[in-house]
C-alpha cells in the first residue's frame, strides 16, 4: 500500500490529556488504514499507572501500541516543583535526548520497519519536543486538549508579555483576546497567568510562542461551539499554523476507567427517578472540598428540593455532614467515584453542577445536560466564561460561581441552592440551547460534518508530508 504513516504520539501524563489524545489516535486509525501510530509514555512518580488502559487500547485497536519509556528523573532544579504544568514542560525537555534515540532507534535504524515516521502529536505542554521532529527532518502538531478560547490566549500571551510588568492584575483589569468577543476579566484568567512570580508563568509563554512552530494545532472542539475563536485562526487576526478542530473527543466507553457499568445500586436508584428530574455533581479527578465547603454543599442540597446525586470525595461523615432527607425520602444519593460518561447518559439526570474541566463540558453537552458552572482551578474559569458569556445572549451554562478558588473562599449553602434551582427550572433558557449543541456536537463526527471534515484535511496533510 502506498503513502503509509507512522505517527508518534507524546501525550502528557495527567487522566485528562490523555484521554482525549487516545481518542483522535482511535479517529485517525478507524479513519485511515495507511496509518499506524505507536505511543511514548513518559514516566513518572507523580503519575498513576495507566496500564490497564492502555493495554485495552492495544487489545482493541489495530495499528497502535505502546512503548512506556525509561524513567529520568527531572534535574534537581526542578525538585521543588509540585506536579503540574511546570513539572510536565520540564520532564518534556529533559526527555528529548531519550525521545530522539527512540525514535531513531524505531525508524531508522530498523530496515524492517514497515512505515516511515511521519512525525509528531504532542501536547500542549511538550512543546519543547518540536526540537526533537525539527532534528529528524519530521512535522510536529501540537494535541490541544482544551478550548479554542484557551488556545488563543496562550497564542496572544508572548503578545502582550512585553507590556506586563509583574502582575497582570495590577497592569489591566480586562484583556483583549482575539479569540474572545468580549474584554476577558482576570479572575477568569488561570491562576499561573495572574502573575509574572509565579513558576509556571515563563512556560505559558513559552508554550504559546513554541505553537507557531509546529506544522499544525489540534483541537478538541468543534466549529459550532466555538465559532469566534475557531474563525479567528483562520481570519488572520492571529496568526497560526493550520488549526483543526476534530472534537469532541470523548471516551464513551469507559476504557480510561476500565468500567462503564453503573454500581448496580446507583444505576437502580436513578432508574427509579423521573426523567431529567435529578441533580448531579461530580468535580473531576481532582475536584475536592474541605469539610466546611461539604457541609455548605449539603445543606443547599437540601433546601433546594431537588433530586440529586452527587460524587462526594470527602466522606460525609467525618465531616459534620448535615442529616439532609436523602434517607428517609429517598431524594438523594451521595457516592464516591462514578463514571461520569455513564451517569450523564442516563435520562433522570437532568443537570450537572461541575467544575468544568473540558473534558466534562464535552461529555454534558454529548448528552444534552445543562450545567451550573463552579470552576475549580486550572483554565477551568476561563472554560465557564466562554460558555457562559461568550455563546450567545444566555450562554450554555448557569453561573453559580466563577470566582472560586478555595483556601478560606466559601461557595455558601444560598448559592449552591439558588444554582441548583436555576438549573433545574423547566423554563431555564440554558437547557434549550443546550439540546441544540447536542445535536449539533453529534452531526460535526458524522460524514461531511464540521470535524469530519477537519479530520479528513489533516490525514491528507499528514500522508501529502510523508
């Protein structure tokens, strides 16, 4: 067969990266036959072990495999560095040596092998692995696992870093963001980004001045949900290599997890509640709460009448939980881990109270669940801005706080309620426009939609390269 590719995929080592870069390689591969694609993991302690997910992917998916590489350990500059974007950009760039001998080693070295490399897909916060596809004569793309809007910025970031002296917050109080119709506050800006001091500042700017390197950038999005910031890559108000938004990439079934049954319980309750009649939260695989915050959850729960089920990390009862009715009257039920891909797709959960990670925001509109936006951290803010002030007069999501960032900040038991009761009102102008981006989220996939064919123009570019 002619023009076949390899590709090599470099994802970041954290659940919510990964999982997403593992569906485009799923994409690529049940779209194109002449592709094949083998996966470097870089390693880490930070890192939970990920094997079983990706030995499902290789048992299921023709054409891919794994190669977990040797662990390296970040130099010593970098030990007081928690986990997070700063540590991954660093392991990124102390792994190049080891990427590139691996590389080399697969594809030139090997005469038996039977596809040339045809370049890089890494993630945002690698990017500093372009140098390696650079050295090998190869393309990079950059696998952006966030919003065409976060995209933007981090693009106009080494823009107006010149202009920044210390502190954002003490130079602006809005930013202009061609990505953004409206001026973008900067309590909604990610928190490294607030200012100059902070650690994972320098790489932000880093990353987004590295994007206009590489051969091309793709997005976890769709053209529908994102129009002024997709068109503004494409209109020449910044200037990018070519941008393809192949979203939404979402893990339907379950193997990140390697489950996406419902607990038999839980599955039973919810069976026994109405249609779209119950509430549910769940905050990512990071999303926890003091035991003050819990009780306020609790208590708004319970004055707000409403059905719910929500994943609680913190165990209700070493915390002061308040004896809401849940029990007694069967309204309620609280758990610990969900898959959340499950719970959304049943039909009597009519609302999710989330932190808005990305990949959460995908997975509610897939299903046509309304949200009520109370962002944690990371671009999380930024993420509920776009959704809820950017999209239209109404927006896609129920505010019920964007300015949350834990410490000693409380979100009170009347916010939690009035939330869940804006959300939850059959008259709420959110949840119609909310089932048309379902629709709309599904028809970008299918032939000739937005994604498709996005998809369809970035294999021609790969296979016209090679």
């Amino acid at each position: 067969m002619k023009n076949r590719a390899e590709l090599v995929f470099i994802p970041a080592m954290g659940i919510g990266h990964l999982v997403p870069v593992m569906e485009l390689a799923k994409l690529l591969l049940d779209r194109d036959d002449r592709l094949s694609i083998t996966v470097l993991f870089i390693r880490s302690l930070f890192v939970p072990d990920f094997t079983s997910y990706t030995n499902s992917l290789a048992d299921s998916v023709p054409r891919l495999r794994f190669i977990h590489l040797p662990k390296i350990d970040p130099p010593p500059s970098s030990s007081n560095l928690q986990f997070g974007d700063s540590f991954v950009s660093v392991l990124a760039e102390t792994h190049k040596p080891l990427v590139k001998q691996t590389i080399t080693n697969l594809f030139f070295s090997d005469s038996d092998s039977e596809s040339p490399f045809a370049g890089l897909v890494i993630d945002l916060f690698c990017t500093s692995l372009i140098d390696v596809g650079n050295e090998l004569g190869a393309p990079s793309y950059i696998f952006f696992a966030s919003t065409a809007g976060m995209l933007g910025l981090m693009l106009h970031l080494p823009e107006v870093d010149n202009q920044i002296d210390t502190d954002f917050k003490d130079s602006v109080t809005e930013l202009s963001i061609p990505s953004f119709a409206n001026p973008v506050p900067l309590f909604v800006l990610p928190l490294p980004l607030w200012t100059k001091m902070d650690s994972n500042y320098g790489w932000y700017v880093y990353h987004g001045r590295r994007f206009r390197d590489a051969k091309g950038i793709i997005l976890n999005t769709f053209m529908e949900l994102e129009p002024t910031a997709v068109n503004s890559f494409s209109g020449g108000q910044i200037q990018t290599p070519p941008v393809y938004s192949v979203g939404p990439l979402i893990d339907l079934q379950g193997q990140a997890y390697n489950e996406i049954q419902l607990e038999e319980s839980i599955k039973s309750w919810l069976d026994d509640q109405p249609p779209a009649s119950v509430v549910f939260l769940c905050f990512g695989s990071r999303g926890s709460f003091h035991a003050a915050q819990v009780k306020e959850i609790a208590i708004g729960l319970e004055r707000s009448g409403h059905r719910f089920l929500w994943s609680c990390r913190r165990s209700p009862e070493t915390t002061d939980f308040p004896k809401i009715g849940r029990t007694e009257e069967g309204r309620g039920l609280v758990c610990g881990w969900v898959p959340q891909t499950a719970v959304l797709a049943h039909s009597a959960i009519g609302g999710f109270v989330s932190h808005c990670g990305w990949n959460s925001i995908l997975e509610s509109l897939w299903f046509g669940v309304p949200i009520a936006a109370w962002p944690l951290d990371a671009e999380q803010h930024l993420n509920a801005f776009e959704l809820g002030r950017e999209l239209g007069e109404k927006g896609l999501v129920v505010e019920l706080r964007l300015d949350y960032r834990g410490g000693d900040d409380l979100v009170t038991a009347e916010e939690v309620e009035g939330g869940v009761c804006r959300l939850m009102n059959s008259d709420c102008g959110v949840r119609m426009k909310v089932k048309d981006i379902m629709e709309k989220s599904r028809k970008a996939l299918k032939d000739n939609g937005s994604s498709f064919m996005s998809l369809g123009s970035l294999i021609k570019d790969i296979v016209d390269e090679n």
